[in-house]
C-alpha cells in the first residue's frame, strides 16, 4: 500500500514537472498579444485623429484590418488561456464566441484580398482610381467583406444546433473551435469550404501581382510606385497564406489531444504564434512602418504629438493674452 501511494505522488510530481513550462507559455503569448494591441491601438488612433486618412479606401481598408486583428487575437488568446486551464463554460456562449472568432479569422484574409485590389487599381487604373474608390464604393466593399465572412460560420453554427441533442446544448465544456465540429461531415464540409476559399484568395492575389509586375514594366515614371506595391501584394500574400494556415489547426492539433496531453498544448502554442501572432505583425509593418504618410503621422502621436499640441495651445494662448495682464 505505501509503494502504491509513493508511486501516485511520483507520478503526479512527473505531471507537475512536464505541465510546469506550459506555464510559462500564456505569459508568453499575453505579452505579445499585449505588445501588438498597444501598437495596433495606437495606429487606430492615428488612422481616426487625421482626417485625411479617413477618406482613401487603403487606409480604410488597414484600419478594419486593424480592429478585426486585435479583436481576434484578444478572444483567441483568452481560449487558448482556457483551454490551457481547461477551465469550463456554458457551451452556447462558447458556440457564440466561437463563432465570432471564426468570423474574425475569414475577414482577415478576405480584407487582404480587397487591398491587393485597390493597389491594382491605383496602379493599373490610375485615371480610374478616384472614381472607383470613392467612400460610397469603400462602404460597398466593407459590407461584402463582411458578408463573405459571415456566411461559413453562421452555416456552421446553425448545423450545430440543429444537430445537437438537448443534453449537448446544456452541457458544460472548455471552449475551442473543436465543440462546433463533433459532427464529422460538418468538419469536412467546413474544411473543404475553406480550401476553396483559399484557392480563390491566393488565385487572385497572384493574378493581382502579376498585372502590377507588367504595368511596372510598361511604366517609366511609375516605376518606383509600381515597385512599392509589388512588395506590398508579396507581403500581403505570405500574409495571407499564413491566415489561411490557420484553418487546419484544429485538424492537427485534435489527434494529438489523444497521445500526448504535453504535446497538444505545446502544438496549440506554436501554432498560435506562427498562424494567428505572426501574420497580425506584418499589417504594422506594410502600412505602419513602410507608408511614409501613415509612419509620419504615428511618430507624431507615438512620440511627441501630445508635447506638440499642448506647445501650440500654450503659444496661441501667449499670443491673445495682452501684455498688461
């Protein structure tokens, strides 16, 4: 009996010690997400403070990118942390919360494709380009957008509840986009659905980058311009290509649930840095850092721009206040 109960405590002591680093990893992931909110914030704030930026569809178009990023890296950060402390919850919110995430996962990459279009627009088209990226067009856009993204989820979801049992629908579980494909054709539909839209996406951005390749090369004084968006569509398409990685996660991650409980974990940590983190880094970098206009406005806020504004409000008042006073 004592060599039993030694053995249980040398086997629960050997879990501890294995599920030890896995506790060092949310810290991990919560300052990275930490980071790229406070960047992403902050370019938000610019994007709304110039009006300037409000009226081109590009900028429009990064400032979505933007919201949709840090909305889902925040929700997706917060399941990961619960599913790591397997912590339960009612599964109609999770199928909600789900749900909005997946949302969130298609409009990224459908959102990428729109701003390839515009570059290619003002490249290819640039007598046409004020006429069709007007606010009325950008509105259309945005609601398309939205639209895309919408419909696989909410088929998903409807399915679901269609298909769940009353006892399933009042259960309680740790929430992950694994609870919504417990029906097997569901997930292959929803995988396959995926597929496509990948192919279409990725067809359209190499088609768009092809285009502006050979408008680059019939153009002389364009070139520079021509270049720039070159390496932008590039950058949007491992952009893209690595969102859409993150649709088979759940297919990788599940059959290791089953043969490694410290493996799955370490997998689902990988995994969310390379396809959820990594991707949400390069929407700073092709606008934030590369766009001279943008980059200029967000020193003026990231830096000195509140000192500034304070100086010029202290020296309009210098100026009306008479002397005598």
């Amino acid at each position: 009996m004592l060599n039993l109960t030694e053995s249980n405590n040398l086997s629960n002591t050997s879990l501890l010690s294995n599920l030890k680093p896995l506790n060092e990893k949310p810290l991990l992931v919560q300052v990275l997400v930490g980071i790229l909110l406070y960047v992403n914030g902050l370019m938000i704030f610019t994007f709304l403070k110039k009006e300037v930026f409000l009226e081109e569809t590009r900028y429009i178009l990064f400032a979505q990118t933007l919201f949709v990023d840090s909305t889902n890296m925040l929700l997706t950060c917060l399941t990961l942390t619960g599913s790591v402390n397997q912590y339960p919850v009612h599964i109609i919110p999770c199928c909600i919360f789900c749900t909005v995430m997946s949302v969130l996962t298609v409009c990224t990459p459908v959102t990428l494709v729109a701003m390839c279009l515009e570059r290619y627009v003002a490249i290819c088209m640039p007598l046409r380009h004020s006429s069709i990226s007007t606010p009325k067009n950008t509105l259309i856009v945005l609601l398309v957008i939205w639209a895309v993204s919408f419909v696989l989820p909410l088929f998903v979801l409807i399915v679901f509840l269609v298909f769940a049992s009353p006892v399933v629908l009042q259960s309680y579980v740790v929430c992950s986009l694994e609870v919504l494909l417990r029906v097997n054709w569901l997930a292959d539909t929803r995988a396959a659905s995926l597929q496509i839209i990948f192919i279409i996406m990725f067809c359209t951005v190499i088609s768009t980058y092809i285009k502006i390749m050979t408008a680059a090369r019939s153009a002389t004084s364009e070139n520079k311009k021509s270049s720039k968006s070159l390496r932008t569509v590039i950058l949007h398409g491992i952009q893209l290509f690595l969102c859409m990685l993150q649709f088979i996660m759940p297919y990788i991650e599940t059959p290791l649930w089953k043969v490694d409980v410290v493996l799955f974990f370490n997998v689902k940590y990988s995994n969310y840095i390379l396809f959820i983190i990594s991707p949400r880094c390069l929407s700073p970098l092709i606008y934030g850092l590369r766009d001279k206009k943008f980059c200029n406005a967000l020193k003026h806020y990231a830096f000195c721009g509140i000192a500034m504004d304070c100086n010029r409000h202290k020296n309009r008042l210098d100026k009306t206040t008479p002397l005598g006073v």
